[in-house]
C-alpha cells in the first residue's frame, strides 16, 4: 500500500507540577487553552475537545500518522510552559501524564466529558478522576511514582 492512513484518537491528561491551581483565571486559562490547540494543530494531532481547570487539562485529539504520543505531548508540554511562565511565576507540569485510547464510535461521548470538566470538578477531584481513567483503561500503576 503506498500510502500511510490512520485513525487514531487519544484522550491525554496531565497535572500541573503538585497539582498546584496555576490557572485559576478563567482568561488565562482560555489563552492557555487556545495555545495548546494552535500548539497540537501544528503537531497534525487536531484536538476534537480541549478543556480543563486550575491544576490540569484534558486533550482529546486524532493522533498524527507520523508523531509519538510522547513526542506530541512533550511538545504540547514544552511550548505551553514557555508561554505560561511569563505570566505565571513558579509554573511547572508535571513530569507524566495518561494517553488513553478511544474508538471513532466515543468521539461524541469524550469530547462531551472533556467539555463538562469545570462541572465535574466540582464533585470529583483530579486524583479521583485519574485513577477512574486507569481503572476504566486497565492500566495499572505504582502509587509511589504517580503523582509527582
């Protein structure tokens, strides 16, 4: 076959450093928002859905044929902290992160949950959430090692 398809969608996750609340202005968090879309867009990974709150974000995207999970969120980390840093004293992500895979049938159903982050966060912590996001993706994890 000459030519390279593919189809795949992932769902990624990551804290701030400690999950500390660098974004709680909702303006700055938008600008932060808009950056990493423009940042993913460029990577030719679209993001379908992007949202989140104070101390994370939640990127939904169509991975790019030809880029990594880790190099596309290396980068997206890279280029938002050189951005962010200016305007936000001391700000850090964290080291990891979680790429969880979707079928082309739950675009609808992710992109909705990502949408609604502010609303969930007010009944559910980012802990809690992550680690129902391992579970639901059978992931295992050391506790150790997860939340640096």
């Amino acid at each position: 076959m000459p030519q390279a398809l593919a189809s795949v969608y992932v769902h990624l996750v990551f804290s701030t450093k400690n999950r500390h609340p660098y974004f709680t202005d909702p303006d700055l968090r938008r600008q932060l928002h808009a950056y990493m879309r423009e940042t993913s867009i460029r990577l030719e990974c679209p993001p379908l859905a992007l949202n989140g709150v104070a101390d994370h974000v939640h990127i939904f995207a169509r991975l790019g044929r030809s880029t990594s999970i880790a190099d596309w969120t290396k980068e997206l980390k890279r280029v938002s902290s050189i951005w962010a840093k200016p305007m936000v004293p001391g700000f850090a992500w964290q080291s990891g992160y979680g790429a969880f895979s979707h079928s082309h049938a739950e675009i609808g159903m992710v992109c909705e949950y990502i949408r609604r982050q502010e609303e969930h966060h007010r009944q559910v912590t980012f802990q809690e959430e992550f680690l129902e996001l391992l579970r639901q993706h059978s992931i295992e994890w050391d506790e150790r090692y997860i939340w640096d």
